[in-house]
C-alpha cells in the first residue's frame, strides 16, 4: 500500500435506486444498507444526460462528461458509416480512476465493472464486466488471472443468462441469476483476500437486468401487473437486494477499519409502461424513409437468423422462385451474419431520402452532409431548423390514453455535452418523460407496451442512482443533496489526499467529510495531463454478435 492512504472499497451497484432503498432499510429488510447510511453519508446521485450504463458508469470513473471522456452511448456510429457497433473500452479516451491511482503507485482491483473490456495494464488487476463477450476471451489483466480465476473459482459466470427470460421462464431465470451472483461473490472475494489492492471496485450488474423485467410484479399500480404472477414473483426484486446486503456484507468482513467504503450506482429505477416507435414517427413526418425496393435489407430486417430463413424457404418450397426472380434475396440470406450484423432496424433504409434517425433510447443523428456517407442536410441553417422541428416535433407528442407528454425534454448535444468529443455525440439527445422509453423500433402501433422478443418490460431508468460512503473521517448520520456522478472521483482522489487533475468536471463532495478531515486537509488541483488513451480495439464478428445479442436481450438496442 502507498504509505500512510487510506483504503478504498468502490461497491457499484448497476441501476440501485434509494426508492427502494430507503424503505426497505427503514423497515429492517436490508440491514446492511441500513447501518452504513446510519454510520456515514449518502444522498441521491444525479447521473448522466442520458442517464443510461456507458456514459453514466464513464463519469463516475473519470470525473469528466462524455464530450471528454467519448462514451455516449451502447453503440456508437463509424464516421463515414451507418454501421452501428458496440463501444468499447478503448472508446474512452481519458484516465479512469485506476489508471491514475495506478500512476500515484497505488494497488487497484478493478472487478466486473462495466465498460471495461478489453482490459487495460494497471498496477494491480482487472477482469471485465458488462460487455465482456464471454470468458473465452481474454477479459483479465494481467493474462495469466483468467487461469487462475477459473481454477479457483469452479464455474465462474461472467453474466447471467437472458435465454430463460427470451423463452419466458422467469422462474429459471431467478435460478440462474442467483447462481451468477454466488460464482460473482465468490470471485470478488477470492480476488480481494489473494491480491489486497489498495483501491478494490466491485461491480454487481445484474440488478438492472431484474428491475427491467420484474417490476410489474412488485408493482400493483403498473397497467401490465399480473396478480396471479406476483403472488409467485411479487417479491423478487425486494429478496434480491437482501442478496446483495448479504453479499455487500461479506466483503465488509474482508476489509479492514481504516478502508473507506462507497456504494453507488450509474443511475436509478422506475416503473416503464410504455414506448415510443421513434422511427416511425419520424417516418410518420417524412424525415426517415425506407427503400421499398430493398429486397435484401428488409430480408435482414425480418429474419432473426440465418437458419430460420432457410428453414422457411424450404417448408415453402420457393427457393427456385427466389433464386430465379429475386437472387439478391438469396445473397442476403446467404451472406447474413447472425442477429444484428449491422443494426437491423436501419437494414431497409433509403439514406438519400433520409435526414433523421434514432439510433438508440435517446439518440438522434442527422444525415448529414460531408459527415455521413448519403447526407443530405446541409450543416448550417438548415442543420439547425431541422433540430428545432424535431424538439418541438417530439415535446407535443402525447399519449392518446391518459393526455400526457411523452418526451420530458430534448437537448441539443452541445447544450449538455463539452470537450474534444462532442461530435461523437448524437446530435439530439431525447429524454422520455417517465415512465416512457424512446425506441428504435419502426414497426406496429406509434406507442406500445414495450418488449423484447415478446417479453414485457417493465422497468426503466431514473436519472437519481444512489450514493453511500461510511468510513474513518465520513459524517455521520449525514444526507447530502447535490450530488453529480462526476464527483465521485475527485472525491475519491481527495479521500485519499491526491491532487485533481484540473480538466475534471466533478467537485469534492466536502459535505461527507467530518469537519477533522476538512480542517487538516484542502483540495489540491494540479494541470490536466494529455492522457489522449491509444489503441481502437475492434471486435470480432463473433464477440460482436455476442454482444449486440445480449444488449437486445435487455431492451437497450432493437
């Protein structure tokens, strides 16, 4: 350990909201949540514009907004391409917390926590998270932890399986899960106890998974709540956060009294009822349109994989028909990756005719011209005229069934982004008013119950994650109120009494400090350092296919 610091364990809790929180620690349900509220600070942790996984989780690590840090989102657009393909981390051009506490010769674990694959060199160790393709690849640093870990852990998961869910077994589902987070206990801890890092972050992902599905269950004012269905799941949200107080416990046990521990999460949860077919409103108003010619791209829009295709040509016996009248069809067919190659829902788009596009939950690019391969918007007066129609476009939108507003709030890039990045970022940034999602989808009814391969889901993202930290020199018994996700490493690096890189977006969060650390102990700054992160890692066909099949397992990409 670096002489005389402090010692940090880093617990982040994926989509944890006080909402829950409060209540069921309040009642003695989570008593370990309960008692490090009671014996330190916490407070509602505003989370990113959007408030989604990549960038929201980016901040926290970084301290900085996306146009410096360059996550914006689970896909990102290739200039000079309308292929979409998933982020990664070498995406992230900046210093995360671990690279800089590695510099400053700290000790660091970093665990499961998202965004992090393909692994970087720290002076500790590090095994990805969230979009780690699978354990067949190399997802530790250093190399040789992947062995180890396996051997010492027998049958590690890296995630818990979505296929129960897709084939609606929710019951198998709640098993696996609950396996997932024994193998993910079990790993932390191992990894804890054989390396002692001075500054060990644990991620635990699979409660947003939960709170997606489940929360009509619990929910009896949701429209899709099933009372016969929550007598048997009704409560398996709430019994999976007594997991996690149960888990969070055992690796309080493993550290000692002068580390300091923090739990917070990306952003925090709520009831979804609803989504907004965004493409098809913006086809409905002539800005997206789709080529009716486009036989192979409307192939690829329908068909969920290449095997299904065959099978249906066979059991119609139209294959001479086809290869005859229609050959690119069967090129398509032939030549198709798996799932979503590229992004099926623009597959059938007429990009000569198209100006605007939702790429993601909230995400709108224009095609433009000199930036985009068909771009037909001029940059300039018309760029900005056809942003304001489509604010004012999307904020009088309503739903016909209860009269209120769909979309909270629609921002302009450079109104909530700023940094060298910018430009990466969509162009507009829709926020759906609660509890409302946008969706790529172009197909069905304008606004619908949202799902995933027929699966309902439920629950949806709130901008308020959670902040907890407890420890040597913390206030007491202390709510605080202000908190940005930003702050939590400036605060982290003043907890341990580094400098702050001057360039952070992020303030300490003084209010959590007892007025003994206060008083012996300012906040330093120090210049920005160019740590431009090089490298641009690219997936493999079939890393990508994995990826991009478990993101619309979740709902996040169509």
């Amino acid at each position: 350990m670096k002489s005389g610091s402090t010692k940090i364990l880093l617990i982040g809790l994926d989509a944890a909201t006080f909402e829950l929180i409060k209540p069921w620690a309040s009642q003695g349900l989570l008593p370990v949540f309960r008692d490090l509220m009671k014996r330190g600070t916490y407070g509602f942790l505003e989370s990113t514009i959007p408030p989604q996984t990549p960038p929201a989780w980016t901040s926290a690590l970084t301290g900085k907004n996306p146009g410096k840090h360059n996550i914006f989102d689970f896909l990102k657009t290739g200039r000079g391409s309308y292929d979409l393909t998933p982020v990664n981390s070498t995406d992230r051009k900046t210093s995360a917390i671990w690279n800089i506490l590695s510099r400053a010769g700290y000790k660091v674990g970093v665990f499961n926590v998202p965004m992090t694959f393909p692994p970087e060199d720290v002076n500790g160790f590090m095994l990805c998270g969230f979009l780690a393709p699978s354990v067949d690849c190399v997802y530790t640093s250093p190399g040789h932890l992947k062995k180890e870990l396996l051997q010492n852990v027998k049958g590690y998961k890296a995630s818990c399986s979505l296929g129960p869910l897709i084939s609606g077994n929710e019951e198998a589902f709640l098993q696996d899960l609950y396996l997932y987070t024994e193998k993910q206990e079990e790993a932390a801890l191992y990894l804890y106890d054989r390396y002692r890092p001075d500054f060990f972050m644990v991620g635990l992902f699979a409660l947003d998974t939960l709170q997606h599905y489940f929360w009509r269950h619990m929910d009896k004012g949701h429209p899709l709540h099933d009372p016969e269905k929550s007598r048997k799941f009704g409560d398996a949200i709430l019994k999976y956060y007594q997991r996690l107080d149960k888990l969070i416990k055992r690796l309080l046990e493993m550290v000692d009294e002068e580390t300091v521990v923090s739990i917070i999460s990306d952003h925090g949860a709520g009831p979804l009822h609803k989504e907004l077919r965004a493409n098809k409103y913006l086809e409905s108003l002539g800005l997206l349109l789709r080529s009716k010619a486009n036989y192979a791209g409307r192939i690829k829009a329908a068909a969920l994989n290449k095997e299904n295709m065959r099978r249906a040509v066979y059991r119609l016996k139209i294959g001479p028909f086809l290869a005859r009248y229609f050959p690119e069809i069967v090129e398509a067919v032939k030549s198709w990756r798996p799932m979503l190659s590229r992004s099926y829902m623009l597959a059938d788009v007429d990009w000569s005719k198209t100006k605007a596009y939702l790429i993601s939950e909230t995400g709108i690019r224009i095609n433009l011209k000199g930036r985009d391969p068909a771009g037909i918007v001029e940059w300039g007066n018309e760029y900005e005229t056809l942003r304001d129609y489509i604010c004012r476009k999307l904020l009088d939108l309503r739903d016909p069934e209860t009269g209120q507003h769909l979309i909270e709030q629609v921002y302009r890039r450079e109104e909530i982004y700023s940094g060298d990045y910018v430009e990466n970022a969509p162009d507009l940034v829709v926020l759906a008013h609660p509890p409302y999602v946008a969706k790529q989808k172009s197909r069905g009814e304008l606004i619908g119950p949202p799902s995933v391969e027929g699966i309902t889901r439920s629950g949806g993202h709130r901008p308020q994650g959670v902040f907890i930290m407890s420890g040597k020199n913390i206030k007491e018994n202390n709510e605080l109120c202000g908190a940005q996700i930003t702050d939590i490493t400036p605060t982290l690096l003043y907890l341990l009494g580094e400098a702050i890189p001057e360039d952070m977006d992020g303030k300490v969060l003084m209010e959590a400090f007892d007025d003994r650390m206060r008083s012996m102990r300012d906040v330093n700054y120090r210049p920005a350092e160019d740590d431009f992160r090089e490298g641009d890692y690219q997936y493999t066909r079939e890393e990508e296919e994995v990826v991009k099949k478990r993101l619309k397992g979740l709902g996040y990409i169509d």
